[in-house]
C-alpha cells in the first residue's frame, strides 16, 4: 500500500542511507549494558558532584532520545529507558569528531547506547545540586526512527490514538507506562496471596462447543478438522469445578474470556477474568477471601487503601458492607420482595415502576430488575449484595432458608459489579433441572441463556464436595487499583472499531 511520507519522514530515511553509507547498521544489534535510570537515580542519587568525580563509576544504558539541545562542542540529551529518563552530557572533545557527527544527526526518537561515567551537572537556580547524568565516553546507534514522535507536552491528544497506538502512548505518557507496569504486579499480587493460601493455577480450553457458565451472547467459530462450529468461553466456571470433582479442592484460573457484546468503558469484548473454587467453603467463607485479597493487593501493590475510582472515593478499610438485594430494594422503594408474590402482582409493580417485563421474565427477573433500577448505581462502597433470585442463577445453590433465592452475591464498588460469587450448586438433579429450565427460556427469546451441559451433570453425579466459588473481572479490579475511569486504560490493545 502506498504511503505518503511527509517531509521529516523523507529526511529521516535520507539519515537512515547516510548510516548505512557510513557502514552503520540503522537498525542495530544486541547492546550490553549495565544500568537502568532507576539503578543510577537509586544508587548515586544522593552522592554530590564532587563525590562522583573523586571516584568515578563507569555505566553503560540504552534509551530513546527524548530531549536534545546543543550548545557548541556540548550537547545534552534525555534518554528514556524501561523506568525513566536519565540525562546524558556529550562533549566532543572527549567523545571525538567523528562520534560527535552521529550525535550531531541524530533525532528524537532514535534508540542509542552510551557509555559513560556517572556525573552530576554543575548547580544552577533550578537545580542546586546539579542534575544526576551520564557523562558520555563512547556512543553507538542502535535505531533508527523513521517518524517524529508527537509534540512532547501534547502527546496523544486523540483519546482514540492512544488506544490504537498504545506503543506511543507509552512512550509518550508516563501514566500509561505506570497503568502498563502495575497490571502484572497486580496479578502476580493476586497470585502470591492465592499460593500462600494453597490454591493451585490451572489452564482450561477456550474453545467449547457448549454456552454454559455465563449469562452472554457468544463468539463463534469454526474447527475445519472436524469440521464444527465452536465457541470461545464466555465464563470458566464448569470445567473448574469438574476439577473439584476430581479432588483439586482449590483451583484457580486468570484467563481471556469473550462476549460478544457492547463497547463502552466498563465492557470490552476479550477481557480477564479469574475464577476460584474452594472445596468445603461457601458464600461467607467467599466474602472472607475476597475482602482480605483486596487489601492485600492494596498494602502490597498500593501502599494505601484509599482509592479515586470512576468519580467517587473509594475506602478498602473496615468491614465491608454485606445486604440481601431484597433488602436493598425496599430500602430505595419501599417494596419487599421477600414476600411471596404471583407473576401478575410483581408485573403491575414493575409497570408502577415504569420497568419493561420481557416475554421471559419471571417474578425473578422482575427484582433483578428493580435492583439495576434503582440500587445499583447506589452501591458506592464496597459492599457485598446476596441472595439473587434462583431464575438469574442457574448454576448457584438454593438457600435453604427460601428456595426462591440462592446463595450468591455481587461484590459492587462505586455502582459496579467487580466479582461475582455462590455457593456452589453440587446436586446433579436440581442442576439438570435449571439447565432445561434455561432451555425453555432460550425458546422464549432469551438469546443469553445457557445450554445443557449432560457431562457437567454426569459429573455431578460422581460427587461434588460443597464448595465456595467466584469470578473477578480483573479489568476492573486494575481500574480500581490504578485509578481509571475506562477499561480501555488498563488493557494494553483494547478493542477498537474499524477507522471510518
């Protein structure tokens, strides 16, 4: 395809030729060095001027020029590396003319490695103690950059362009990088707090041929060998605790997941969830889990619990807040649903309320309804919201107390649902008999209903221990930890719609 090159796209290929001429590669090769811009701020940091000449400490970095200004025979750059900028100082008595040429041609955006001593500049009225530097002794290209990089305090102004050119968003916004960097702490936090907790990592199929575990419209496709028509999961529930019945009585999975959706900035199409099963726990011991795994990710990732998300002021600390959703809906309206009402009594109510009743909506339905109307964007703090009703959760265990509900709850901060837990349904009878009664609601135009999984079932049948499980979505788990509004700021390559 042809591209049109603007003039400092021409001159920079112009530059790349006149390297190669010189019998310089633009593209480099392997570079050996021995420090970050962290290692040199961290270990001569505090060290003045004058300690660093005494005993000098050769160092050799690699970066991208982010800054260049010349001054004569000097010429002082920024680099930016993997944790930050370092300043280099270039003399070209010491470095020598023909080096000195390279300096002289090369642009921002390049990638160069420089040898050199640690050395802090001398003081001036915005720096007193001089700025922490490499004083360079030998200077190698490594790559070239044939496109100038955005205006430096702009950037990424187009929210779209920084989504679709991550690579420069993270060059150019040290946020992003920062978001990029504590998205795997973050998951190896999860990861050392689940392990000391002896729950065991486990990999399960993407590809399925059944819809089960979720509540979600589907992404199809195709297997050629056999020439079937497959899903990618849309939850990872079944076969975790098919693993259960098999006696790994704790599992875990961090896995892509995929719902063919909308967009908007609380949904993307491929995310992250983690699921967990806990043999012999249950909705409480669930609850337990969750509240301390968050605030060990906060003390340990963090270093607080207070936390700015999506407009509100979030506190980890105290105990959470735990309510039944009927509760919470008689709070905002007066109406209690524990009560046992007919379809046509809670269908008026609805109308009163001015919410649609669907061709399958069940009394169930109608008080998952009221709850998404009228307390959940409510629920700000931390709080866990239980007992469903049993229509909404064909694979959870129904209370023993009122079968009309199950033993589920939501975890729900600033309005939105963060995790999604139960005691897990383990009779294969009533299992079977949510399952048809999913079916009978996809034939009634519930195009997110589930299938019937029979080996889930047979499974069952061989002995499931009661057991505790729940689901994260990690997206928004990093969203509240690094403080973004929108999904799309804490997953590196979200999503996008095709350019118009």
């Amino acid at each position: 395809m042809e591209r049109e090159l603007n003039d400092q796209q021409l001159v920079r290929r112009q530059k790349a030729d006149e390297l190669q001429a010189k019998g310089i590669y633009p593209y480099g090769n392997a570079y050996k060095r021995t420090a970050y811009s962290s290692t040199i701020r961290n270990e001569f940091g505090a060290k003045s001027k004058e300690e660093l000449e005494a005993n000098p400490v050769k160092v050799s970095i690699a970066g991208r020029i982010m800054s260049k200004r010349r001054m004569g025979k000097m010429c002082f750059m920024h680099i930016q590396d993997r944790d930050g900028l370092i300043q280099l100082v270039i003399n070209k008595m010491d470095l020598g003319e023909e080096p000195y040429e390279l300096v002289k041609a090369s642009d921002i955006g390049d990638i160069i490695g420089v040898e050199g001593n640690v050395y802090r500049t001398n003081p001036s009225e915005q720096n007193p103690q001089g700025e922490l530097s490499v004083y360079v002794l030998v200077y190698t290209h490594l790559t070239k950059a044939l496109t100038p990089l955005p205006e430096k305090f702009h950037g990424l102004t187009d929210k779209e362009e920084r989504y679709r050119r991550r690579y420069v968003d993270l060059i150019m916004n040290e946020d992003a990088k920062k978001v990029a960097f504590m998205r795997p702490r973050i998951l190896s936090a999860i990861r050392t707090f689940l392990g000391e907790k002896e729950f065991t990592e486990v990999e399960t199929p993407v590809l399925t041929t059944l819809l089960t575990g979720a509540s979600a419209r589907p992404f199809v496709t195709h297997h050629n060998a056999q020439d079937l028509d497959m899903y990618c999961r849309i939850a990872l529930e079944l076969n975790l605790k098919r693993l259960l019945v098999g006696g790994m009585e704790k599992v875990y999975e961090i896995g892509r997941t995929f719902r063919n959706e909308g967009m908007d900035s609380q949904h993307n199409p491929e995310f992250t969830m983690m699921e967990l099963y806990e043999a012999y726990s249950n909705l409480e011991g669930m609850m337990d889990l969750t509240e301390e795994m968050y605030k060990y990710i906060a003390d340990k990732v963090c270093g607080k619990r207070n936390f700015t998300y999506l407009g509100q002021e979030i506190s980890l600390d105290g105990n959470w807040k735990r309510v039944s959703m009927t509760d919470a809906i008689k709070e905002k309206t007066g109406i209690d649903f524990k009560k046992e009402m007919t379809l046509e009594e809670a269908t008026a109510l609805a109308k009163e309320h001015h919410i649609e009743v669907e061709k399958h909506f069940t009394v169930g339905h109608i008080i998952n309804a009221f709850f998404e109307k009228y307390v959940e964007e409510t629920l700000i703090q931390p709080t866990f919201l239980y007992g469903h009703p049993v229509e909404i959760s064909p694979l959870t265990r129904a209370n023993m107390e009122d079968p009309r509900f199950v033993d589920r709850f939501e975890l729900f901060i600033s309005g939105h649902e963060c995790a999604n837990a139960y005691t897990e349904l383990n009779d294969p009878i009533d299992q079977l008999n949510r399952f048809e009664a999913q079916l009978k609601a996809k034939e009634l135009g519930d195009d997110e209903a589930n299938d019937i999984d029979m080996d889930f079932v047979e499974a069952l049948e061989y002995g499931m221990p009661p057991a505790g499980g729940i689901g994260y979505g990690i997206d928004r788990l990093v969203m509240l930890f690094t403080e973004q509004d929108s999904i799309r700021d804490v997953i590196l390559f979200p999503t996008m719609k095709e350019r118009g």
